[in-house]
C-alpha cells in the first residue's frame, strides 16, 4: 500500500483515461460553440494577489471567509490559488486595456479552481470550470444570448432533464432599499439563525440566502422577494431579460431566493440546475457584474457571463454510454526483422491518420492477438517470417474474424478498405 504522502490530497483527483477523453470531448464542444458567438481564449494565472478575490467576490462570502486556499510567498505577498475566473479576466481586462478592443469584448477560459470546501460527489477542493466573460453590452439579450449558448453546448453534449433558474438582484440604486426591508425581517427571526448568518446579516444580509443549515433555509423562505423592490431600469432589464429568453424557446423558471454567492453581481442571476446530481445540482452559472471593472479602477463597463462545473458535466455524460477511442490497427510481429518492418509500418500508417498500436514484437502470436483484442483494435496486421518472404501482410478485422492478405505496397487503401467494411474485401 502506498504511503499516504504520495496519494493526491483530500477532494483533488485525477483524471485518467479514458475519460479524459471525455473531457476533451466537452472542451472540443465549448471552444467550438462559443467562438461562433465571437469568444476568444484567455489565459490568466491560477494565482494573483488575494485581495482579488477579497474585494470581488466579498469579504462575507462563504469563498472568502472559508474556502481560499491563501499562502504567503517568499517575499511575505499574501497569494491566494484562484477560487474562480471572473476576478482575474476582469483584472486582465482592465491591466491590459482589453477595453480598447472594438466592443463587445468575449472571452472564455478553462482550468482549475481552488476551494477548501467539505468534499463530497459534485464537490471537489481542486474542480474545473469552463467559463465565458462578454464586456461592453448592458442590453438584457446578453444574459438571455450567454444562455442560449450555454443550452446549446450541453444540448448537443446530450444533457437532459435540465432547468434555468434565473433571478434579478437589482442593482446599487435599488438594492440598499431591498436590503433595509430584509433586514427588518430578518431581525424578527434573529434568534433562529445559525451563527455565521448572525454575524453577517447585517453587513451583507444578501448573505442569508447561501446558508446551507434548515433553520436559516426556512426563515429565508418567507422573505421579502427582492423581484417586488426592483428599480424601474432594473424592472424593465429583467423583464426584456425575460421576453428574450421565450424568444429563444429557453425553459426556464423564477428563483426569487436565488442570489448567487459572489457579491460582484447586480440584475440578472441564473443557474442551470438538473434532477439528476443530488445535492450539487448547479451544472453552470452566472450573471451580470455591472460594476466590478470600474470598482477595480477600468472605465464604466457593464459585463456578464458563466462558469460551467466540469467535474459536474463529466458526471452528467458518464450516465450515457460512451465509446473511448480504439486504434484503427494493432500491428503484431513475429522475429526481429517482422518488427523492424512492423516499426516502418506504423510510421507510414500514422502519417496517414490512421491510429496504429504496435506489439514491439513481444510474445507468441497468440499473445499478441489477445492484446489486440484488448486494445479493441480494429484490424490486427500480422508480419511473420512468411509474410516478410512474400512482402505481404496477413490482415485481420477483429470484430468478424474477416481475413486476409494484403500487399506492403499500397497498404493504405488496403487498410481502409478493411476498416470501411467494403464488399471485395
Ligand atoms: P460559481 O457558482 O461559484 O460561479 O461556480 C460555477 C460552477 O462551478 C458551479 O455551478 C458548479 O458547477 C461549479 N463548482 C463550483 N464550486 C465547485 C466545487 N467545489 N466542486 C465542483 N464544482 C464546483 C462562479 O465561479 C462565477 N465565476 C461564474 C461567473 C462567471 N459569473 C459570471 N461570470
């Protein structure tokens, strides 16, 4: 058994093939889907200074209070891994005058994130996200647009039973009213909250609603619903919001408990949830962050955008039946010289797209034929003395023992003949 010291660290993992693949599969979708809607990539570092994500996602949220993973470096900078995305594209943007960029400005990033959170499925120290940040648009078909785009990728991916909570938390003019009212209520039911939420109601009341423990879930549910204290820009956002989304035949339903647990939002709020996660059954989400870029020093510059749960979509996928990629040939050689040529073989092969494995000619022919099998290889090659006299290959079509010998020279459409299934084979 392995000495704990050398397994990975509680509520990382790795990922291994063949579901790699799957992620692959995920990442080749989202790149290809979001550039049709004017994306590019960024790349930013996993770590920045902490108070990054201090004044961003909130000093009272559960991220900055419990989750960073934050060291001092060796010249006593406090330096914290990256808990999400949205921070440092918006410091990217402002550090590197992206806002001089014809408008819109889109990105998208993929990569880990950190948070020390309690493990369990769906909820990982060490997680993934794909994500998209658009700059410069204040009208309410971004969010409905980001939407859009979102369904698209997990619908060709084949998710189900899907379904778009959406919210408006409003925005610095309406906000403090709304937050006064929530306050008066929550005092009514002061000696029922859990003590985190005691601490922080009244700094950021908002808070509340992200408590996990049934008391505070409860009082929270008979609260004043901050949809009813919208401002009139705020109002009007939400309801073209909405409009565009059953334009774009997008389901979706009012969660007017929903506020997100990063402080930077205002207006439109949104999660796509499904049935079929348990507990972490957040898939994606995200918002509108009017404000972040110019509280970070940047021009005025409305913004929106997403992170999609990679671990949480993978596990969504794995429900289905998936193929994982097989070599086209498994070249099997009998004697030095038969795995000379074998080597030459697959060289020539690969240059042509095919996927060939080779058995650096190790074990009798019936070993080698097992692992072929093993592989799931589609054709097996076989070069043995014979074949080498004659300058032939014997070829081999695994999934209905078809057999029979090619010539090295013109391999290729021999091989591809074998693989199509085609009738003079
Ligand atoms: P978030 O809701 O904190 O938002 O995370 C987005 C998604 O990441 C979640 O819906 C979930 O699928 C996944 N996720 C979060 N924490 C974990 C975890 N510990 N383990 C596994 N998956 C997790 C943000 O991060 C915002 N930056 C999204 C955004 C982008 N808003 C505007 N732009």
């Amino acid at each position: 058994m392995m000495s704990a010291k050398f397994r990975t660290i509680k509520g990382v993992q790795d990922i291994l093939p063949p579901r790699t693949c799957l992620w692959q599969r995920v990442e080749d979708a989202a790149k290809r889907i979001f550039s049709l809607y004017g994306f590019s990539e960024i790349r930013t570092p996993i770590i920045e200074f902490t108070e990054l994500f201090v004044r961003s996602i909130g000093e009272d949220t559960d991220i900055v209070e419990k989750e960073m993973y934050t060291f001092h470096d060796r010249a006593g900078r406090s330096i914290t891994l990256r808990p999400e995305g949205t921070a440092s594209v918006v410091r990217a943007f402002i550090q590197n005058n992206l806002y001089n960029l014809p408008a819109p400005q889109k990105f998208y990033y993929c990569g880990p994130m950190f948070r020390y959170e309690r493990p369990q499925k769906g909820r990982y120290r060490q997680f993934h996200q794909i994500g998209v940040e658009a700059f410069s648009i204040d009208d309410p078909y971004l969010e409905a647009e980001l939407i859009e785009m979102l369904w698209l990728l997990l619908e060709e991916l084949g998710m189900e039973n899907l379904n778009t909570e959406v919210n408006s938390i409003g925005c610095p003019e309406c906000r403090p009213d709304y937050k006064k009212k929530l306050l008066n209520y929550l005092e009514g039911n002061l000696g029922s909250l859990c003590a985190d939420c005691k601490r922080r109601y009244r700094h950021n009341p908002l808070r509340v609603f992200d408590c996990k423990f049934p008391n505070c879930k409860e009082i929270i549910t008979g609260a004043p619903k901050i949809t009813e204290f919208l401002c009139e820009n705020c109002g009007d956002h939400f309801k073209r919001f909405l409009s565009y989304l059953k334009k774009l035949d997008i389901p979706y339903s009012i969660n007017p408990s929903m506020v997100r647990g990063l402080d930077y939002y205002t207006r439109t709020v949104f999660e796509i949830t499904t049935t079929s996660l348990g507990a972490q059954n957040a898939v994606a989400a995200g918002g509108r962050y009017d404000t972040l870029v110019e509280e970070f020093g940047g021009p005025r510059t409305p913004a929106a955008g997403f992170a999609i749960g990679m671990e949480r979509l993978i596990t969504l996928l794995e429900e289905k039946p998936f193929e994982p990629p097989k070599p086209d040939v498994y070249i099997i050689s009998l004697g030095e010289d038969a795995t000379d040529v074998a080597y030459t073989i697959a060289s020539s092969l690969r240059r042509e797209g095919l996927q060939a494995e080779l058995s650096y000619g190790t074990g009798s022919l019936k070993s080698q034929l097992r692992r072929a099998d093993r592989f799931n290889a589609s054709l097996a090659l076989i070069i043995g003395e014979d074949e080498l006299k004659r300058g032939t290959l014997t070829c081999k079509r695994l999934s209905d023992g078809f057999q029979g010998e090619i010539k090295m020279t013109g391999l290729v459409s021999d091989i591809k003949r074998y693989l199509n299934h085609d009738q003079d084979t």
